[in-house]
C-alpha cells in the first residue's frame, strides 16, 4: 500500500471520529478505538501490529479528549 493511501485511511478515520459521541466518555472510548484500529494497520505494514495498536490508541484518546473539549466549548474565547 502506498504511503499516501496509509495516509488518507488516517485522515478518513479521523473525520469519522469528529461526529461520534454525545458523552465525554463515549468520544475518548471512539477516539480510542479508531486510533488503536488505525495504529494496527499501519503498523502492521511494518510487522509492529501492537505497537502501532498502542501508539495509536494513545493518540486517539487524545483526539477523543481534545474534540470533547471543542464540543463543549472549552476553545472559545
């Protein structure tokens, strides 16, 4: 697979988080789970499945963190 497709599978995932969950809990356990999902097919291109699981899951929780905080509007001034 060709790096920019790896690419887009992220960005496409991480669009797909942004509408997901109403609760602050359900929108960093959906950031989890996407991110830990995409880590694992990405790192799976480089035999590092579980670590790419890890590293993922970690960033998406904070993807997860971060846009409930924008939806509750934490960023506005």
């Amino acid at each position: 697979m060709k790096p920019i497709a790896i690419l887009l599978l992220a960005a496409a995932a991480g669009l797909a988080m942004t509408g997901c969950g109403d609760t602050s809990r359900a929108r960093v356990a959906t950031g989890t789970g996407m991110g830990a999902a995409t880590g694992a097919i990405i790192g799976s291109f480089s035999a590092n499945a579980g670590t790419g699981a890890l590293i993922g899951a970690g960033v998406g929780a904070l993807g997860g963190v971060l846009v409930d905080e924008h939806a509750r509007g934490s960023f506005n001034n």
